[in-house]
C-alpha cells in the first residue's frame, strides 16, 4: 500500500484479435451478429465486425492482476463508459492512473482507459481496488 501513490500510471498494449472475440463468445455465449457475421455487420454503420465491449474491458482485469497494482489488488468495482467501438485486429493502449488511496480502508480508486493505436478514447473508466495484505 505505501508503494501506491496519486499519479501512478501503468500501461499496456493488446492487439484484439479474431481469434480472441470468437474465444469470448465461446466463453460468453455472446454470438451477436456484429460481433460473429462479417455480413451482417457490413450492413451497419460500423462496416465491419466489432469487438465485445465487455471484451475489451475485461483488459482492466489484467491492468489490476499484473500491473496496478499487481499480485496484492482485488478488484471490487468497475464504471466505464464505451464510447467508441474496437475493431477486429485493431492495437489498443489500456492505462491506468491512481486518482485516489484510502489508507484506512485500505481502497484504491484508478481511472482506467482503453485507446486505440491513434489515441481516440474507446473506454473511459473508474476502478475501485482493495489492497490485501
């Protein structure tokens, strides 16, 4: 806990996959069309197959269990707002930022985003952390 401090900022890139969003709907049993048919999803106005959202912001997942604060985080909440969608085989940036530290109950609150590879704001979110001992 003494090591987190406002500011810290950790991040990592990911390249999402086809390969991850057919593993997802396997997992999820989410087999929307826009996500599953390249058809169907050319007649939207995406034009293309998009990535689960909850796809994409299950990264916070390993923001926090590898990275923000690591081994000793145990995520207990989790607001995000998807603004734009993720493209398959499309680069993205997942960053996290110490905006708050409750030594007392021992919370940590991060703002986590998800960018694309041209810094356009997919996800923008808050991430509330227990700290174990």
């Amino acid at each position: 806990m003494e090591d987190i401090e406002q500011g810290l900022r950790k991040t990592f890139r990911v390249n999402v996959t086809e390969s991850m969003v057919n593993e997802f709907a396997k997992l999820t049993g989410d087999y929307a069309p826009l996500h599953m048919d390249e058809e169907y999803a050319r007649k939207t106005d995406f034009k293309h197959r998009i990535c689960h959202g909850m796809l994409i912001g299950s990264f916070f997942s390993r923001l926090i269990g590898m990275h923000l604060p690591g081994k000793n985080g145990l995520l207990l909440s989790y607001s995000g707002n998807h603004l734009l969608p993720c493209l398959l085989n499309q680069e993205i940036v997942v960053e996290g930022v110490v905006v708050g530290k409750s030594n007392a109950t021992r919370i940590i609150t991060i703002k986590a985003t998800v960018k694309d590879g041209f810094g356009k704001l997919l996800v923008d979110g808050i991430v509330k952390v227990l700290m174990m001992k």
